[in-house]
C-alpha cells in the first residue's frame, strides 16, 4: 500500500466518521472497511404492500400500510490496499424491501460512478446516490409492492441467477428477509422506532403549562396527534387515578376523545399507580359485563361468573355459595329476605318499573312481599299527611277534632299541635295563656266555632 492509498482512505474513514452518526456508520475494527446503514426519505403517505412468492410465507389478506420510514439499505464495504489509486472498494449491498434484481441495478451504478470518479475516494458519492436517488433511480413510486424472494436470504457466495426479467443478479446484491411475517414485522418496528427518534428531536409547545419541550419530554396521543409535556400529565393521570376516573384518562384538549394507551400510562405515573390503575380498569370492565357479579364478603369480593339459568353463585376463592340477587346465603327456591329498609327502596323501585320489571322483582322477592312493600309505604304515606307524632314517644297521632292541646294516646303526654312541644301536666294551658309563647292565644287556633272549644282528643 503506497503512503497516498494509506492516507486517502484513513481522510476518507476519519470524514464519514465526522459526517454521519453511529447508528449510520460504523467503522470495521481490524480491516480498513465498515458498514454505512442508508435510511431513505420517503414522500408523504408513501404506501406499500408486500406479498410473497412462497406459499409458506403468504399472510392473511396480505400486508398494506403508510409508512414514514423504510428499513436501511446497507453497505458494507472493504478497501483494498490499492484503494483509490487503482481499484474499487469490495462491497455488498443488502436490503430488506428491495428486490436482487433492484439491488443488482443499484450495484451496477455503484460501478460505474467509480469507473467515473477513477483514482478518487467514492464512498460518499456512492452514499449520496443511495439517499438521494434510489427511488427515482429504480423507478419506486406510492403504492409501492414489495416483492419477496422465494429463496429467503440471498447469500453474496451464491452462484450466479437470473431473474424473471432477465436480469443476471449480481452476487453482491442481498435481500435480507427470511419470510413475508418477518419482512412485515422487521419494517412496522423500524417505522415506529424512527416516527419516535424524529419525534424525541423535536420541539412542542404544551397547551397545559404553554412551555416548549422536546419531544423526548413530551407524550403523543397518536389518534387525535396532540402533544402534552410528560409533567402536565403525569399530575393529570395521578388525580384521575386517585379519585377512581380510570376511563378519563384521556387527551386533555377539550372535546377531545383519544384515550392514552396503557404503555403511556405507566411510564408517567409509576408502577404503583399503574397497579390501581390497571386493577380499577378491570373492575370498571367487569362491572359492564351482565354475567359478572362479586363475592358480597368484604374481605373477599372475587369477580364470580353466574351461570345461566340460576340465582346461584359460588366464589372460587372462598367457595361462599351466595344468591346473586340478594347477596344473602343461597337459600334456593324460597324468595329473597327483605329488610325493613329494603322494604322502603322495593316500593319505589317496583312503582318506577314497566310490567317486564314488576314481573321480575315479584320473581325475586314474592308477589307477598311487593304486596306489602305497597300497602306498608301506602300507609306510611298517609301517616306522614294525616297526623304528627308525638315529641315524646314518636308515636302516630290524628288530630280530629278539640282544641290544639293535645294527649298522647300512648304515652299520655301532653303536647301543642302548632309547635311539637311538649306540655307541662300540672297546667298544659300556661303555654297558650304565656304572652311571650309563640301559640300566645292560639288554644282554639284553626277550629270551627261550633266545636266543643274545651275538648281534646288525639287517636294513634
């Protein structure tokens, strides 16, 4: 190797090395070669479909998507001691979505801006074609179908092939995919990854806090493309999860349905959170099931399938056998008990239901118990109009006639009918006959004059 080949090409390395990052190229430790990784700037909306030739690859419906990003062409390349005075770097070039027959013509041009550039370094003229003019070179326009190869793996010791347009592929020319599943797999990851490392890069204005940050700091709503600052939201999520509100976690802007996907929220609000969190989202869900109901233990409350047909459930974890509509001991044919207070909900619930919904809760709980649920609220409804109770032992009292001294028919106390209050025995009638009482000569208050003015009476 003469001292200008030597130099040239560590000038060369040392250039690239400054140019591009490390995830574009790399520089082989021992020989004087390495790899450079040629990411492609696709046009917007650049669609693609792949379908393969084998049989064994195909895939339901085949694949279609939009994509941003396509995986890198790759260039491995080694100097040989003559370089650049006399010959051309050894290469492969290999690719995932190109064709041999496409990256046999990519080759065949590499060739020959050497044969143009004879004597000089090329590799950043080789890669400047890759980036820059692949597509228009081979013609690739949206939709674009990527064609498989049937053998898998091209091997660059392969002997020589020709392909179906005659083509005489090039040995150095490698498609780099073993089936369509793997392809389809290998180009959704790197889309997402590159969409994620453009947008890490860039800056956003938060509508929240209204500061600037890197995307890197911010998190992405992908349905509706809202951005927020990760801070804004973490405190946001926290206080929906703490107070129960796992279906409110969505994006902030007003009006706006997207939901955070659960990846997004256990990155911002931590392990801990994300257990209620992902524990009330399942309660949330099971709740909305019609065949889902819960242990009535407090200290168990396991979801419990109902099975079909009966008013049985069985808990898996306690083996509590229970009725699933009353959530008392399974008690079999008989109806369900019902508390008194009970007694005062099933009259509104039964009187509020259409006939489908009566028939049901006289299913449930007895034609029986309705029927006195009714006729119990009837009365208390007619107490409640009609009469008072006593201040001193609640009892139910009607006023039918008399003045407004009134006695208990129960506890024979003596009490005022305009105010409640109680009244003394030894002279009831210093409380109407007192000018500073407020029933000051009200005695007879509200009475018709033809009445016994000095009786009372009171019935329970």
């Amino acid at each position: 190797m003469s001292t200008e080949d030597q130099e040239a090409q560590e000038d060369e390395l040392l250039a690239l090395a400054s140019i591009y990052s490390e995830d574009e190229f790399k520089r082989a430790d021992a020989a004087a070669g390495g790899e450079i990784q040629v990411c492609l700037d696709l046009p917007s909306n650049f669609k693609i479909s792949v379908k393969g030739n084998s049989a064994a690859d195909s895939i339901p419906d085949n694949f279609e998507n939009t994509v941003c990003f396509l995986p890198p062409i790759v260039l491995n390349f080694e100097l040989p001691p003559s370089y650049p005075s006399t010959e051309p770097p050894n290469f492969t070039l290999s690719c995932k979505w190109l064709s041999p027959a496409q990256l046999t013509l990519l080759c065949q041009h590499l060739d020959d801006l050497w044969e143009e550039n004879w004597g000089c370094v090329v590799l950043f003229a080789w890669i400047q074609f890759l980036k820059e003019d692949t597509l228009d070179y081979l013609n690739i326009k949206s939709p674009y179908e990527i064609d498989l190869c049937s053998d898998g793996v091209q091997s660059w010791i392969q002997s020589e092939k020709t392909c179906a347009d005659g083509v005489l592929l090039d040995k150095r020319a490698i498609q780099d995919v073993q089936s369509v599943p793997a392809l389809v797999k290998c180009i959704l990851d790197f889309n997402e990854a590159q969409q994620k490392k453009a947008f890490d890069s860039k800056p956003y204005l938060c509508n929240i806090c209204f500061m600037e940050k890197l995307g890197s700091e911010c998190t992405h709503f992908k349905d509706c493309q809202h951005v927020y600052c990760n801070s804004c939201l973490k405190d946001y999520f926290e206080i929906q999860i703490k107070d129960g509100q796992v279906h409110a976690l969505n994006c902030p802007e007003p009006k706006c349905t997207s939901v955070a996907t659960p990846a997004q929220v256990k990155d911002l609000v931590g392990e801990q959170l994300f257990s209620r969190y992902d524990r009330l989202l399942l309660k949330s869900s099971l709740d909305l099931m019609a065949d889902v109901v819960y242990c009535p233990r407090p200290s168990c409350e396991t979801p419990v399938m109902q099975e079909p047909e009966t008013t049985m459930g069985i808990c898996s974890v306690c083996q509590y056998a229970f009725c699933i509509l009353c959530k008392m001991t399974f008690h079999g044919v008989s109806p369900c008990k019902v508390t008194a207070e009970k007694l005062i909900l099933l009259r509104g619930e039964y009187l509020a239901a259409d006939e489908e919904g009566k028939k049901f809760l006289e299913k449930r709980y007895g034609k029986r118990v309705i029927q006195k649920a009714v006729e119990e609220m009837e009365s208390m409804d007619w107490l409640e109009q009609n009469s008072k109770c006593c201040p001193r032992c609640g009892t139910h009292i009607q006023k039918i006639d008399g003045c407004n001294k009134m006695t208990c028919t129960g506890c024979k106390q003596y009490f005022c009918w305009i105010c409640m209050s109680s009244l003394s025995r030894g002279n009831p009638y210093h409380h109407f006959n007192d000018p500073s009482s407020a029933c000051f000569n009200q005695l007879f208050f509200g009475i018709n004059v033809d009445q016994d003015l000095f009786g009372d009476d009171g019935q329970e």
